[in-house]
C-alpha cells in the first residue's frame, strides 16, 4: 500500500512540473487565442525561370515578371 502511494505521489510531482514548464497558453492570460490570430494564406506564384511555386514574400519581383531567387531574377525569364 505504502508503495502504490509513493507511484501516486511521483505522478503526481511529475504531473505538475512538467505543466509548469509549458510554455503559457494564449488563453489564460487574457491575450488573444491563437485561432484569432491566424494569418490570411499567402499568395504562391511560380518563377518566370524555373516554374517552382514560391511564397510571393519570398521571391523576387522584377517588372512584370516574379522569380524565386535573385539569381534567376539576373538570368531573366525563359521563353517558350
């Protein structure tokens, strides 16, 4: 019996540091949840070179034509 009370104890004492050491949540502080933050999806635009889809903030943008890196920017678009 006594033994089943340690176990008891132990899990509980490991139960509670490690809720400790989580990171708080959103939640309970009063901020905002995490689902009202959300972002709107970002655009995905394919290279004017190569033809990969890239997120538009991280290509490259270069007159009427979108690149997925500054090199393929420099050798410009294909053709055909």
């Amino acid at each position: 019996m006594r033994n089943l009370l340690i176990f008891i104890l132990v899990l509980i004492v490991i139960w509670w540091v490690r809720r400790a050491l989580q990171k708080p949540r959103a939640g309970r502080g009063g901020g905002a949840s995490d689902e009202g933050r959300r972002q709107t999806p970002e655009r995905m635009l394919a290279c004017a070179h190569c033809g990969v889809h890239v997120p538009e903030s991280e290509g490259v943008q270069a007159g009427e034509h979108f690149f997925c890196s500054e090199a393929h920017r420099k050798l410009g678009a294909r053709r055909g």
